[in-house]
C-alpha cells in the first residue's frame, strides 16, 4: 500500500484530500506545515507528497528544496491560481507536478496514480533489456538509473520518464502533448501549461546542455522536442 503525506495548513483541504485518497485504497499522513512534513518523511516511508506553497513556519518551497537534497520522493505542488511564479521555482527545485485549488478530486486522483506509477522501479512502458543510450547518456530502465559520459545522473522520477521517452524517440520530435500523455499518463495537458517546458529546462541543466546550441535536447519550435541522434 502507498502512503501519501497531504501537508496544507488548511484542515479542512487536508481533511477531503484524507477522504479522496483513503477511498483510493492509499494510506495517508497529515502535516499542517513545512517542518511537520519533514519530521513526517523522516518517521515514516513516504511514497509521494501532496504540499502547498503558502503556509506558516516553513513554505512548500523551502520544504521541497530541503526534500530534494537527499530525496527522490514524487512531489505535487497545491497551489493558489496568483502563485504562477511560485509554481515555477517549485518546479525548478524538484517538484514534479502542480494542481490549482480549487482542484478537480478526479484529475487530483489521476495526477497521483500517474506520479506513483513512475516511481516504482521498474517502469513498463519503457521496460526493455538494454540500457537506452545517446551519445555519452545511459538510461538504464530496469534499474532506474541514468548517467552521462560515466558520471550519475541525479533526477526525479518526472525527470526520468521525460528523458527516457526523448531517447526512445531519438532522432523524432515528440510533442509536448504526447510528452505528457507519456509521463503523466492522462488528458490534462493544455497549451498554457508549462510543466514540459520547466522540466526540460531543468534536465538541459542537469546535461550540462545549451538552449542555443544543444547537444542533446533540442526545442523544435510550435512542434515539441528533440533528442539528438
């Protein structure tokens, strides 16, 4: 069974977010506040976090920055609608998703599904016998693994899946909307939505890659991206 921290210092979101996810079948955790969400992964094994940005003590972002210094744990930003900027440095520091409140318990329930499912081990869709390789960069589906020219690579588990599909498709351009069919599993993706495009930002600076002359992730234009053969 996972278990799911909800940290919100609103109760009563805590309390629907408890009803939701129980009648899922998930075993869930509460903290009301940054510093309680981290004695909570400490004390318990955690297998994705729903957090919210604006809350008192220590806020979403400085929780999550602190999370990702030594965790890979599946992490969904709950944010305000006028937290846009908000949304994107959680993105860059490591978060792997966001949802608006007031939020749909269903896409709710499927962004979950969808972030749990990449952080098992091993990944079915993209499960084969050889490692993927592109040039210097080894994606090793079946351990989880990734590194480039022998050096590990450190990424979350959305980080993973966006690069592993790239390299399935080396060579291809691949939308951004069938780029988030892929890693998040679900119809939610809308032209506004710019999670791809901060992620791919974040795995070119993981690669050492360039915007203006890539090496390996190239942004085709009203098209998707790239991954250079």
């Amino acid at each position: 069974m996972h278990t799911i921290l909800i940290c919100d210092d609103d109760k009563d979101i805590v309390s629907a977010l408890d009803i939701y996810l129980t009648s899922e079948g998930y075993k869930t955790l509460r903290a009301y506040n940054g510093k309680e969400a981290l004695l909570a992964v400490e004390q318990n094994e955690v297998h994705l976090i729903l957090m919210d940005i604006m809350m008192p003590e220590l806020d979403g972002i400085r929780a999550t920055a602190k999370l990702r210094e030594g965790s890979n744990i599946p992490i969904i930003l709950l944010t305000a609608k006028s937290e846009d900027s908000d949304k994107i440095l959680g993105l860059n520091i490591g978060a792997d998703d966001y949802i608006t409140k007031p939020f749909n318990p269903l896409e709710l329930v499927a962004r979950v599904k969808a972030q749990l499912r990449r952080y098992k081990r091993y990944n079915g869709e993209f499960l084969q016998k050889e490692p993927l390789t592109c040039g210097g960069l080894v994606i090793d589906v079946e351990t989880h693994q990734a590194s480039l020219n022998g050096a590990p690579l450190s990424l979350t588990p959305t980080e993973f899946s966006l690069l592993a599909a790239l390299c399935e498709n080396k060579g291809k351009v691949v939308s951004s909307e069938e780029l988030f069919r892929r890693v998040w599993g679900e119809g939610y993706y809308t032209k506004d939505n710019n999670t791809i495009t901060v992620h791919i930002r974040h795995l070119r600076e993981k690669l050492g890659d360039s915007f203006e002359r890539p090496k390996y992730i190239k942004t085709v234009w009203g098209v998707g991206y790239e991954m250079d053969a």
